[in-house]
C-alpha cells in the first residue's frame, strides 16, 4: 500500500525546486482555501484523498483552488470546453524561465520591470497569474480567440491585475509576433504552449489514449483536461509552429532577450535547431523538463 505513495512522491520531486507543488497536495488546506473542491475530494484506493482526475468539473476546481491557495488568485473560471492546465506543469515552465534569464542577471530577476510575451496565452490565462505571482513580473498575453480573450481578461480584471497583465488580440493568426510587439517595446522573454498535434485526427488519437490512461472509456466530446482545436492542433503540429516562430523571431532580435516555447516531441527538436542556425542565433538551449511520466522541453534562443 505504501509503494504508490512513494512513486508518487518521487515523480513530485522531479519538478522544479521552487515549484510549490512537488508535495502531494493538502486537500484539506485546499478546501479550506476553495470549500467547493470538498465536493469532489473522495478517498482512493491506497487510502488517500484525491479527485477524480477523470471529471473535468473536479479538475476544474482543482485548479480553482490551487490558483486561490498558492498564488492569492480569489476568482478564476474558464469557458466550458477550453483547456483547463496540470498547474504544476505551468509553473516548472516559470521557474526555468527564471532561471534562464538569471543567467544573463547573476540573480533571479523580479519586479514590474521584467516583461514577458506569452504567445496564445488562452482563456485560463495561467501563466502570466502563476508568473506574476511568484517573481512580480509584468505579461502580455496574446491571443486569437474572441472568447478566449474575453475570459482571460475577466480573470485579471476580477483579480485586479490590469496593470500587470493585459491582453492583446493576434488579428491575423498567420502571425505570431508581428501585430502584437509595438515598436520600441522590449520584452526580456517571450513563452509559448504551442499547439502539439498536426490534425484533427491525431488530437482526437491523443484523446482516445488519456481517456484509456485514465480507465475509462473513450469520449471524444471532452476530456478531463479539455480544449478547443486552437488550443491542441494546427496545420503541421508544432514543428510547422515553433518553426514559424523561430523565422518571424528574426525581426524582433532587437525587442526581446530571450524567445521560448515547449516542445512535446523530441523528433521536434532536430528540425529546430536546423532552423536556429539557419536564422543566425547567437545562443540556444533545450532545458529538460518532466511531471509525472510527462516528459518535455524547453526550447530557448536569442539574438543577443
């Protein structure tokens, strides 16, 4: 009985050491910080309270508490069918990021005067909250989907975070820098969740292997952790994507230190580096990361 909890454990620990998040979590402080998520909490079968990770609405009210409990965010909602993020996952990408740009700082930056550029920052708008919060820093969210952007502004606005976070609506969905940096404006990095699938059909076979993952038969219409088709696919995956940022990056080697994404499939990363010597980059780095059994990457280039 005691073996899955120590597995547990150890795959906690392979998050970031200033991740909040490598304990197992407290479900009696979460509900006494978010009182809903008690409605969800259920005991496993190695005697432990959990959820069911196979219910999106638990899930979301996970997250709910976890935002409230760790990072003083009292409201946040998304729209039904949108992604709803693993939050420890998002905040590994923020303490790396810290660490690359304490690189170039000799300390881990913080204040109103670091900016970051989170590319299709989404309806949850996680990032700039988890970010904000634990070093200070200041976003810009951009975003191509109407009710996306609405929902995350709701967020910030709840929150009272307007003047540390504010969104940019992407016009022309080709594009990923260009409409969204105005000239002059610096940004000491720029993050990126990328779309990961190339189709419809390859998002709906990922689909198809969580839900049998997570015991249960499958069910295309949603998923625990959901997502509109912006949000997991685009035309050629996320090697076509990160490819196109890499190119555009090029005109705003001046505007920004550091420019970075996730990267999901190792097969992606060849590729990239291809086209980061090919674009003239003075410095790049793949910075490992893994939650659980999830194992992903960090990509990271400049000009500078």
């Amino acid at each position: 009985m005691k073996k899955p909890e120590r597995s547990e454990t150890v795959e906690k620990e392979r998050l970031h050491i200033r991740n909040k998040h490598r304990n197992l979590y407290d479900f009696n402080q979460l509900i006494t910080s978010c009182p809903e998520l008690g409605d969800h909490v259920v005991t496993n079968g190695y005697g432990n309270l959990s959820i069911d990770f196979k219910d999106s609405e638990a899930v979301k009210i996970l997250n709910k508490a976890l935002l409230r409990h760790f990072y003083e965010v009292e409201l946040w909602d998304i729209p039904e069918g949108y992604l709803c993020p693993p939050i420890p996952g998002r905040a590994d990408y923020i303490h790396y990021l810290a660490d690359l740009l304490k690189d170039s700082e000799g300390k881990v930056p913080t204040g109103k005067s670091v900016k970051v550029l989170d590319i299709g920052t989404g309806a949850n708008c996680i990032y700039p909250l988890i970010g904000h919060k634990e070093y200070r820093w200041t976003f810009v969210g951009s975003e191509i989907d109407y009710l996306a952007i609405r929902s995350a502004k709701n967020i910030i606005e709840a929150n009272g975070l307007t003047k540390a976070i504010n969104i940019r609506k992407q016009s022309i969905s080709d594009h990923i820098f260009e409409g969204v940096i105005h000239h002059g404006e610096r940004f000491d990095a720029t993050i990126c969740n990328p779309p990961f699938h190339a189709s419809l059909r390859e998002s709906m076979a990922e689909t198809d292997r969580k839900w049998k993952n997570l015991g249960k038969e499958t069910d295309r219409t949603t998923l625990n952790f959901g997502g509109k088709n912006s949000e997991l696919w685009c035309e050629g995956g996320e090697l076509r994507f990160v490819s196109k940022m890499i190119q555009e990056s090029k005109a705003f080697a001046g505007s920004v230190s550091w420019f970075t994404s996730l990267i999901s499939k190792k097969e992606t990363l060849p590729s990239c580096y291809d086209e980061l010597k090919a674009a003239g980059v003075t410095d790049f780095r793949t910075i490992p990361m893994s939650q659980g059994h999830k194992i992903s990457r960090i990509l990271a280039w400049t000009f500078k």
